[in-house]
C-alpha cells in the first residue's frame, strides 16, 4: 500500500531581485510503501534537502504534486501547515532542535501540547516510548546534561509520540560518534520492523545500508535506486558505495553499471 506518492515535482529558486533562476528540482518522481524505509542520497546541492522540505511541507514546490494517504499536501492552507505536520509526520534533525531551557521530559512533550492534549493523555504516552528508546530514566535532566546519542534519542520520542504516518529525518547520524551512530541506527532499525515508514535524508554509506531502499539524486533528477532485498548491511554498504563512484565519475542516469 503507497503512503506517499511525489508526482513530477519540481522546485525553482528565483533570485533576490529576479535575474537568475535555479532549478533545485527538476521532474522528481518515486513512491513509498507504508512501512518502508527509505534513504536520500547525492552529494552537497543535489536537491535532497530540497526535496525533504518539500515532502514535510515547509516548503512548497514551483510545479508537481505530493499525496500522503491520498491528501495533496502541496494544496493545504498555509494556516493549516503545522496542524498537518504535527499530526501526520515525525521530524528527527542533525543538530537535535530540543529547547535547551526544557527538560527533556518537556522537549518530548511538546508536539502533544501544541495539539492541546491533556497530561493524562500524554503521560503513558511519554513513559512508552522513552522506556522503547531507553531514556525512562533521563527525562528530568535538561539537553545539556547528556551526550549527543542520548538527545538524538530524545529527538526520536519527540518525534514518534504522536504516532506519525512518516518519520522523516534529514542527516540524523552527522553529529554522533561512531558508538551512538550504530545505537541510533539499531533504533531506527527497531523502528522500521514495526512497520513505521521512514525517509532519510544522509550522507553516510552506513546509514544508508540500514535502509529497506536508497534514492541517489544528482543535479535535481533521481538517478538510481537500490533496492536491499536479501542482501546484508555490509553487501548493502558495498553496492552504495559503487553506486556513489559512479555517480562521483559522471555516470549517466540508470545506467547499466549500476545494476
């Protein structure tokens, strides 16, 4: 079952004061299952940040469409933005985002407050998905007071608490060390076998072979895809690394040797 279908998109920037124009995004095309994990890959300026924006709705696109459960996103009111947002996606950032005046108890609770739940509602809420990601005991301390794999972590309850129909997370691992980026991805990969759908923007070959799928963008444009199937992390690791070569070297779209 499609979740999420994005239908010739494109994104065109217009300068300052209009003389030059930049096609971020040329004629982007692909869909997602529900409960499929998916990874973005290019290098610097190749649009995948772009296109992440795009599909959570912070910014909308020169021409093309994106459907989540069959809603045009792209057509929702400007003042109905972050209603939509809260309810029906999760967001899971580099640099974290938690407000380091809130402890992290409150930093979790935020999204459920912003959409005007009662504390009743929201503590076994709370207590389930901090005890799943291993943080039960830390939720009084303030974001300063633990390491960078601890506040990712709390970024993910953040963004999970309100059950959302897609997780989207743009570079997650570039601000861990090696040892909280495996424990990370153990979560993510915890996540993806029950069934929550995830889109990752990154740039790491590691984080990547986690994922059920990888979209490489280039200049605007999906060149290849991969799909895992079988294969193991390090099989995956091996294919994305020669897919990037390729791409590096000027290889041309779909091309054979990507196979």
């Amino acid at each position: 079952m499609e979740i999420l279908q994005v239908k010739n998109l494109q994104k065109v920037y217009t300068t300052r004061f209009g003389g030059n124009k930049v096609e971020a995004l040329k004629d982007i095309s692909f869909s997602v299952e529900k409960g499929e994990y998916v990874a973005i890959m290019g290098e610097s300026g190749s649009g995948k940040t772009t296109l992440l924006n795009l599909m959570a709705a912070v910014d909308r696109p020169t021409s093309g469409y994106i459907l989540l459960n069959g809603k045009e996103t792209t057509s929702i009111k400007e003042k109905e933005l972050a209603k939509f947002r809260r309810e029906h996606l999760g967001f899971v950032f580099q640099d974290f985002n938690l407000l380091d005046t809130f402890s992290l108890e409150d930093n979790i609770y935020l999204p459920l407050v912003l959409a005007g739940k009662k504390h009743k509602e929201m503590e076994p809420l709370l207590m389930k998905i901090t005890q799943k990601l291993g943080i039960a005991e830390l939720i009084k301390k303030y974001p300063y007071e633990v390491s960078g794999g601890q506040k990712q972590r709390v970024a993910i309850a953040r963004a999970m608490i309100t059950n959302p129909d897609i997780l989207l997370a743009d570079e997650p691992t570039g601000a861990l060390d090696s040892k909280s980026t495996g424990d990370l991805l153990g979560v993510f990969e915890q996540l993806h076998k029950e069934g929550q759908t995830i889109l990752m923007v990154t740039h790491s070959v590691r984080a990547a072979a986690c994922a059920s799928r990888v979209l490489f963008i280039k200049d605007g444009e999906i060149y290849h895809q991969l799909y895992k199937g079988n294969l193991t992390d390090k099989e995956m690791y091996k294919k994305i690394s020669d897919s990037l070569n390729i791409l590096l070297a000027g290889g041309g779209k779909d091309e054979q040797s990507f196979i």
